[in-house]
C-alpha cells in the first residue's frame, strides 16, 4: 500500500452543532423573543486525510454512485 506524499493542509470546517438541551432551550427563547431562526454552527480542526491510490479511486466510486462529493480530511 503505497500513499502518496503531498503537503498537509490544515482548516476549520464548520457545521451543525450538537447541543445540549438547555443550550436548545435557550436558542429556542431568543428564536421567540427575536423572531428570527437560528443556526448553531461549531468549528473542529482538520487536515486533508492521507490517502492510498486505491482508497482515493473507492471514495471517488462511491461519489458517483451516490451523486455527491466527499471530503477526506484527519481530524486534529
């Protein structure tokens, strides 16, 4: 299993939230209070994910057959 060599990139990707109830509940109140919806959003650390040939070709597979793109990444 040969991986190619390529530099690390390092970002934040951002999405949904996962809260707690009381962290909810209190969205929910300013939601009303505001009248306006609100999105929770949270940041993690990544690296793109070093991949073989062969893992590349079975994400690229699965992309196609699923009809949307994914992204390899280490989570730091």
């Amino acid at each position: 299993m040969v991986r190619q060599k390529y530099r690390r990139l390092k970002s934040m990707l951002w999405g949904f939230s996962v809260l707690k109830d009381e962290q909810i509940k209190a969205i929910n109140e300013l939601e009303e209070k505001t009248g306006v919806t609100l999105l929770a959003f949270s940041g993690i650390n990544i690296s793109n994910a070093e991949l073989t040939k062969e893992d590349l070709e079975s994400i690229q597979k699965l992309e196609k057959e699923l009809g949307l793109s994914l992204v390899a990444v280490s989570v730091d």
